[in-house]
C-alpha cells in the first residue's frame, strides 16, 4: 500500500484513539486527585478559556491532534530504506515536536525553561523505554524466523 495512504488512514484512526486515551487520562487523574470529583481539564487551563467547556473542547482536540501525529508517524517503522537510526530520530522528533507545544499550551507542564525541561525528559525517558522494549520483541521475532528458516 502507498505509504501516504497508510499514514492518512492511521492519521484518521489515530484521532479517536488520541481522545478516547486522552479521556482514560482525564479519569485516572481524577481517580487519584479528585475526592470523588472529575478533573476534565487543568484549573490554569480551564481560567485561560473562561470556561471548563472552553478547556474540555480544545483538550479534545488537541488530544485527537496528538492521536494523529502518533498514527501517521508509526509509518515511519515501515521505511525499510530507511536505517533504524533515522527512523527512530524521525519519529522522535515528529511526535516531540506535536507533543511539547501541546503540553505547554494545556498545563501539562510547568510554563517555565525548567518545567519545559523536565517534561522533554520524561517524554525522552518514556520513548527510551518504550523503543527498547520494542526493540527487544522484534529482535526476538527475528530470531524466531532466522532459527525456522536455519
């Protein structure tokens, strides 16, 4: 299938899944925060857009932004002319690049150098982990195949 096609149709899937994962967030915070209240939206947030409906609807849409990115930039893995390398800093610095602004403009990070910093090293530590773990399940897929074909 034509890679952009396959990045426009996981772009389309991505927005739901973005919201739905956004909503999941939303709940488990105010699982653990809110003494039996829902936080739909940060308090700096929902003063910023006058209004808690105001800070939900652009939430969910930048959630559903961030669901794109995430989906159409997965094609990346699949550019096999591509080296490992530049797959993985493309698709660093494509879903960093969505993810950081979105974190500062809705208070998921603290508006300062310092709080700016703080969450690109969670997000870097998160994607360290999360590739290396995806590395390790390929590597072995790979073993299993080469130990079939041997």
């Amino acid at each position: 299938m034509n890679k952009k096609k396959e990045a426009l149709k996981r772009a389309i899937l991505g927005a739901p899944l973005g919201i739905a994962i956004g909503f999941i967030v939303s709940l488990v915070i105010s699982f653990f925060i809110g003494k039996g209240e829902y936080f739909g939206a940060r308090p700096e947030l929902i003063v910023e857009m006058g209004s808690e409906l105001n800070a939900i609807v652009l939430q969910t849409g930048l959630s559903a932004l961030l669901g794109i990115t995430f989906g159409a930039a997965s094609v990346i893995w699949e550019l096999e002319e591509w080296s490992l390398a530049k797959q993985t800093g493309i698709y660093f610095l494509a879903t960093a690049l969505t993810m950081l602004p979105i974190a500062w403009f809705m208070h998921w990070t603290e508006r300062s150098v310092r709080g700016i910093a703080i969450y690109f090293g969670v997000f870097l530590v998160i994607f360290v982990v999360i590739w290396g773990i995806q590395y390790l399940i390929w590597k072995q897929k790979i073993k299993k195949v080469n130990e079939k074909l041997n």
